[in-house]
C-alpha cells in the first residue's frame, strides 16, 4: 500500500513510491513535461510528470488545471538539490480533484486592502503560510516554556461584568438583561488564580477598542498573562526575557525554512539571548532628550516613536522600568525608594519593534489600592472581588503581559502585526 506522506517529512522516505495530497501552486510545462509545484500545508513539492509514464487523460487534465487546483500525485521520490525543497517526485499515476480556473490572488502585485478583502485565500501564500507556523511555533514554545517551570494554565472569562480601567477602549456588548464588555486583560482573574495555584498564565483573545490606525495595533489579539505569587518585579523581569530567549532559540530550532522564505536575517535572532540590557525610566529619558529626531518630554509615556529609538540602539529587547506613577495602572505597586515611580517594565524588543510585553508587581496592600480605586474613580463595588485578594492571604506577586502578534511580528520581521494573525481585526475590517 502506498504511503500518503507529508511535504515536511519526504526526507524520511526517499527512494520510495509515495502519494502527496495537496494544491496545485506552480505549473510550467515543456512538450511532454510538466513540472507541478504541490504544497500540502507543511511545505512545497515538485513533481515530474513525463506524459510517456502516466495515463493520457491525467497528463492532459493537468495541463488544464490552474493555480490552487486539488491534487493528489504518486510516484517515486528522489533528491534533487535543484529542485524547491531539495525533492523530486516522478509521478505515475494521480487524480484532478476539482481544476480551478481564475483563482483571485495570483503571483502578480495585489493591493494590501485586495489581500485583506481575500484573506481566506491569501493564508494560501507562502508568505503567510510562513508567517502563520511561525505564528504556531511561538505559542508551542510559550506552553512548553511555562510547562516547564511548574505554571499552571488558567481560563480567563471573555466577558467582563464592568469597566475597570474606563469604558473608552472597551467594547459594550448586551449580556440578557445587562451590559457586559469584551475583556481587555486577564490579569486580574490571573492574580486570583495565583493566589490559589502559586504560578499560572492565561493565554486567550483579548479585545481593545482604541482607534489607533498604527502597524502595531489590532482591535484583537491574543495575549500571554503570567502571574506569580510571592513574586517581585526582579523576578518579573528575569522571567520576561528568559521566556523571550526560549520562544526565539525553539523558533530557529523549528522554523528555519519558514524564516528563510520571509528572507530574516537570522544572525539578528541568534543575538537573542539573556540577559537583555536594562534601562531605568529617567535613564531612558535622558537618551531621548539627547535624541536629535525625539520630542519625548519627561513624565509623558513613551510614544511609538520614542520605543524605536530606544530599541535601536541594543541588538536584544531591552527592559525598561520603574516608570512615573502618573502613566500607568492603578493596581502597580509603587516604589519604596522613590514613590513617583512603579515597580513595573516594559520590554522593547529590538531593531525598532517597540513594546512586547508589559508588566509589574502589583499593589498588595489593601489600603493603598482601596485608596487607588478611589483615585481613578473606579467603581468600587466592582472590585470588591479584587479587593479580596488584599483581605486574605495578601502576598507580594508580580506578572506581565505579552502580545502575541506583536511577538510573532518581530520574530518574523514583519512590518505590520496584522499579518501576524489569521483573520485581523481591525477599526476598518471586520471581514472575512
């Protein structure tokens, strides 16, 4: 019996009669050759088709057959360094699924807006197809990393009963007789799960209904929550890069093809080791202020602008921290050696991504936050579950927050971190 057999495990079975199943994505023909380029989902084929050792009637359906049309070839598989992929198959025998004719992405120049409105077929190019097992390889390597060192995965809710932090980036959705939101975060539910298994991370879609139009920016996206009890921001901060140094070396040991078809300079990569290079706020503060192209202002937040050139300046992600109290969240505890200032980081990956994780060690005193609450004018009744964490048990922890897409865009070295997920949404796109 035949062996049906995946592109990306051909190695395995050269000089064997194999069957590939898969679309047709390259065919050029000379007189009685027809060279057909066959990806299956985990790579590219070529396949040899010599009319004189196959029936008439496939040799001549084939050379009919255009672009993305279902396939399955038999034949036997060599090497052949020329070839795409380093394989060859010579094929005898095979069938035409369906022969599409006018499939609607073709190899010439499409408008990014054209490929939106037909993502459902460009996740068939070999550019988001690299994208998108790069996109797998992180996630595995993220659950393995954790796995490893004793968190547990917790399941945040997606809808939220209340607006935490404002209702102006939050989308209000009904919920049978109330009003309920898409969660912007599972941190808070992580801190809860923290308290009751030590180390736990969520991982799901979170939702921001911000109207920012810039590359970095999608209305959903997938975010990575770890949170450890009886933590501080220095452990914060080791964990953070050693989790970054873990995802980028389990990237380059899986998915070197798919970096070489997205042309990534992989000595830039393999600089990604820790420990990363640390910058306190005013440190930072004083860079920009010497920057000729920056108009950073002190006590402002770092805009996209101002990560870039921070980031620019090391060949890792650099770790920022200890930032003014006035530009972030509530529940980030303050410093004892300087008040004004959080115990939190933000880490800035390199060549200009700008950021990719945030985090902190949160506020555990119950007064203090309970006085924060007030501070921002947050609902208190809403957090009075929250506050609970404060009333028993209470323990200094810590954790941050990763974007996945952000993540995937830098390892790849893509513009833009609608690229870096399946289907994005965005504040024009909703479809398909």
């Amino acid at each position: 019996m035949i062996e049906v057999v995946t592109v990306e495990r051909l190695k395995q079975h050269v000089g064997q009669t194999v069957c590939v199943r898969g679309w047709l994505y390259n065919l050029s023909s000379k007189g009685k050759l027809h060279f057909a380029q066959v990806r299956d989902g985990t790579g590219i084929v070529q396949c040899v088709v010599f009319k004189n050792n196959v029936p008439p009637e496939l040799f001549e359906a084939l050379g009919h057959a255009g672009q993305e049309s279902s396939i399955t070839l038999t034949g036997l598989l060599r090497e052949d360094p020329r070839a795409p992929g380093g394989f060859e198959i010579d094929v005898t025998q095979g069938e035409i699924l369906q022969s599409v004719q006018g499939y609607p992405i073709t190899p010439k120049e499409h408008g990014i807006e054209y490929l939106l409105e037909h993502r459902h077929l460009w996740l068939r190019s070999r550019r988001t197809w690299a994208i998108l097992r790069v996109r797998d390889a992180v996630i595995t390597a993220i659950r393995r990393f954790f796995d490893e060192r004793g968190f547990v995965c917790v399941d945040s809710p997606i809808f939220t009963p209340n607006a935490c932090e404002g209702t102006s980036t939050l989308f209000e959705v009904p919920y049978f007789e109330q009003t309920a939101y898409l969660t912007q975060s599972g941190q808070l539910y992580a801190e809860a799960a923290a308290m009751a298994l030590g180390k736990v991370y969520t991982f799901g879609p979170t939702f921001r209904a911000e109207k920012s139009k810039t590359r970095r920016h999608l209305t959903e996206f997938w975010m990575l929550e770890p949170e450890m009890a009886y933590a501080t921001l220095e452990d914060v901060m080791k964990l953070a890069e050693e989790m970054l140094a873990y995802i980028v070396a389990q990237v380059l040991e899986r998915r070197r093809v798919e970096l070489g078809v997205l042309e990534r300079d992989l000595s830039k990569l393999e600089r990604i080791q820790a420990p990363f290079p640390r910058l306190s706020y005013d440190e930072a503060a004083k860079i920009l202020a010497e920057h000729p192209e920056s108009t950073f202002k002190y006590g402002d937040d770092f805009g996209a602008p101002d990560e870039t050139i921070l980031s620019n300046r090391f060949d890792r992600p650099v770790l920022v921290h200890r930032y003014p109290k006035e530009v972030k969240a509530f529940y980030m505890k303050r410093d004892p050696e300087d008040p004004s200032k959080c115990l939190c980081v933000d880490v800035l990956g390199s060549e200009g991504v700008g950021e990719i994780i945030g985090g902190s060690q949160r506020e555990d005193d119950l007064e203090l936050l309970l006085g924060r609450i007030r501070e921002h004018q947050l609902p208190e009744s809403a957090f009075q579950w929250y506050l609970d964490l404060r009333r028993y048990g209470s323990v200094p922890h810590a954790g941050f927050g990763l974007g996945l897409e952000r993540t995937v865009a830098w390892i790849c070295g893509i513009e833009h971190v609608r690229e870096a997920i399946p289907f994005p949404r965005t504040i024009y796109r909703l479809t398909p």
